[in-house]
C-alpha cells in the first residue's frame, strides 16, 4: 500500500462541504467523493444509511448546479511528492523558505478541515478556497518547464520525495514528473475559472 494525492473541485460554502464539517456521519464520505461523482451520486453501499442518502441528494444536486464538476478532478498518484519539490522551495529543503509556500499548498491544500475529515489511511483533508486557487493557479501557471528542469536534482530528491531512486532516474522519469505537474497546473487553471474550491487528499 502506498501514499496517493487527488483534488477535487468543490464550490465554496456548498452544503455538501458545510454538512461535513459539522456532521461526521455525513462527512464520512467526503474521502471517497470521487466515486460518489463517478457513479453520479449513487450509494456506493447496499442499505443506504439516512445520512449517505442524504450524502448522495448532495451529489447530484452539485452536478445538476455546476456542470462537469465530476470532471473537474486530478490525481497525482504516487508522483506528488516530485512535484512538490520541483514546485516549492521549502520540501527542496530551503528553510528560509515559507514551509507554506503556494507549492506547498498546491500539493497540500490551505486549511485543515476538521479532524474527523479524513482520508482512507488517516490523512486530514484539506480545502482551498477559490480565492486560494486564484493564487495557486497563477503561480502555477508562471512556471516554465526550463524553470523546474533546472530543480530537477536526483541525488537531492532521493533525500526528499516519496518513492523516488536516483539509480532509476533517466530522461522517461522526468518527463512523467513534468506531465503530472502539468496535469496539476491545468486542473488548478480550470477550477480557477470555474471560481471554484478544491479539497485536497491523501491516501
């Protein structure tokens, strides 16, 4: 079993996100709201309970409100923690650096939801607000492949960044890194048009 970062975009203030905060038999399945918008707000379990029925109506009422939000979702696999490093100069081990930089909260989020939001290995959830993903979307977008090129340090990743062997290391390892970031830039620019939130886990 390994560690894993999605995000999904969640509008600001929406009831499904205010509920979970206050509700943890409600918000108890905020972790697996990626499949919840796979199946179109469907019970992911036999004999739904009051509060996942409930869970469910909320769902399908985002999709109806905002259209292709279910889409508006992004993985980074077990490659977050490269993109962390190539994107915030605090996980490269600067600190003078802000440890909440915008790389940071790219990869991490801004603020941590309430302790029983969690993720399936125990992980707090973290939501940015739209605001935050402004921010973060134009940081993102101010960064050029030769930029990250240049941080893209094998010897010095092995020290930081999950899964990542400097022995494995060639030309196809930081092409995959660079499409994942890519991927994260371009989710991150479509929330932020949408004016949209997004929840960041880790699983």
């Amino acid at each position: 079993m390994g560690w894993e970062r999605d995000y999904q975009a969640l509008p600001d203030g929406c009831y499904l996100l205010e509920r979970a905060k206050v509700d943890p038999d409600f918000g108890q399945h905020l972790c697996f709201i990626r499949m919840f918008f796979q199946r179109h707000g469907q019970p992911l379990l036999p004999n739904p309970d009051e509060a996942l029925i409930d869970f469910c109506q909320a769902v399908r009422s985002l999709i109806e409100l905002y259209p292709g939000i279910e889409k508006r979702y992004y993985t980074l696999d077990r490659y977050f923690d490269m993109v962390h490093y190539l994107i915030s100069a605090w996980k490269r081990g600067d600190r003078n650096a802000d440890p909440n930089d915008m790389g940071t909260k790219a990869i991490c989020g801004t603020t941590e939801l309430p302790k029983h939001l969690i993720g399936t290995q125990g992980f707090s959830i973290r939501y940015s607000t739209s605001d935050d993903v402004q921010e973060i979307a134009l940081t993102l977008a101010s960064l050029t492949q030769d930029d990250l090129r240049l941080r893209y340090d094998h010897v010095r990743m092995e020290k930081f960044c999950y899964k990542f062997w400097a022995d494995r290391a060639d030309d196809a390892t930081w092409s995959q890194i660079y499409e994942y970031f890519e991927g994260l830039r371009g989710f991150y620019l479509n929330a932020a048009e949408h004016n949209e939130g997004v929840i960041a886990l880790q699983d």
